[in-house]
C-alpha cells in the first residue's frame, strides 16, 4: 500500500526488452536502501525490486502491466515518480494507493496559473472509473485533490513543491499518464452497479 506522496524523483538509465516483458533499471536517491523483492510504486505502478546495484535499481514490467500504463512509453533518461510502500505505523498524508493502475489518460490542458499549474486529463469513461469534486485521484503515482470532475476527465491544480519534486513538469498537453481511482470509490461504485 502507498500514499501517493512521491518520495524522490528517479532517471531511468537502461531498458532492456525480454520477450513480452521490460526490465527498466532507475537511478535515484533511494535506490541503495532497496532490497531485491521490495514493492516500490514507479510513476503509480506497483513494482518489484529485482536488482540493486551502486546507485540504482531494476524492476520488470510483465506485458499485463505494460498494456494498463504508460511504462511501456518511457525511454532512457525519463524522470519517474517513486515511492516506497507505506509504514503502518505511519501517518497517512495523501490517500490509499495500491500501485495498481486502473487505466491511462491523455493531459489535455496545462496552464501555469501565476504561482500554480492546472492540468486536464481525459480518459475512457466505459472502462466504469469515476471522480468526484474534492475527491482523489492518482496520476503518475501523486496523490492529488480532483476539481472539475466530468464522466471522462478532470482537473487537478499543482502547487510548486508538487511540480518541481515529481514528473508533472514534465508532463504536456498529449502525453500519457497513469490513473488509479479511488479505492473507496470504485467499491462503491461497484456496489451501486448491482
């Protein structure tokens, strides 16, 4: 389980192909305190650790994985977000994550706002995922407060510390990101279905 607050930002240095799957080896603060089979959420896809060396860390996307996010989009020198699972004794600043992401979207606005950034996401609503005004949302991994929620899109307004500490500065209007609905929503929206 995660929060969605992005620990450290890392640098993808090598990605190898292996049959259906991709081995992406990251270079980032953390990566030495890694352990060969720990879960770490890399741009809100929960991974395993499957390598450690001096500085950085490699992890395998398994095809299942590569057709429900934008990992397979990521190429040598790309920033991903990290985060490393939550403690249990430890204070929940975003919200539940799982590192399981339900499906992508495409950014179709990004305006700097005089001090902060709107974005705008649009996604496939027939998949059955839903925001709420005010409630969460997680895309590329951050925790983040939805605004002007619709049946296929969102906003999300980014402050400084939250643009320059994860990949959103990076992301423009046509890229792909990451989405992992509410965990809390998309049981209820589950039990209201039948």
């Amino acid at each position: 389980m995660f929060t969605g607050i992005i620990e450290t930002l890392g640098e993808i240095t090598a990605i190898k192909n292996d049959h259906t799957n991709i081995h992406f080896t990251i270079s980032s603060a953390i990566s030495h305190e890694l352990k060969i089979d720990q879960s770490v959420a890399h741009n809100g896809v929960c991974l395993t650790v499957v390598a450690v060396n001096d500085g950085s860390h490699t992890v395998t996307a398994i095809d299942e994985t590569l057709n429900k996010t934008n990992l397979g989009h990521l190429k040598v020198g790309n920033k991903v977000n990290l985060e490393r699972c939550m403690q249990m004794n430890a204070r929940l600043d975003g919200h539940i994550v799982q590192g399981h992401v339900d499906q992508t979207a495409v950014c179709v606005k990004r305006e700097e706002l005089d001090g902060s950034w709107e974005y705008r996401f649009k996604y496939d609503a027939s998949a059955g995922n839903v925001t709420v005004e005010k409630g969460s949302a997680c895309v590329n991994g951050i925790s983040l407060t939805v605004v002007n929620s619709a049946d296929d899109e969102f906003s999300v307004f980014i402050i400084p510390y939250t643009f320059e500490h994860t990949n959103l500065q990076e992301v423009q209007v046509g890229d792909t990101v990451n989405l992992e609905f509410d965990i809390i929503g998309k049981y209820v929206a589950r039990l209201m279905g039948k």
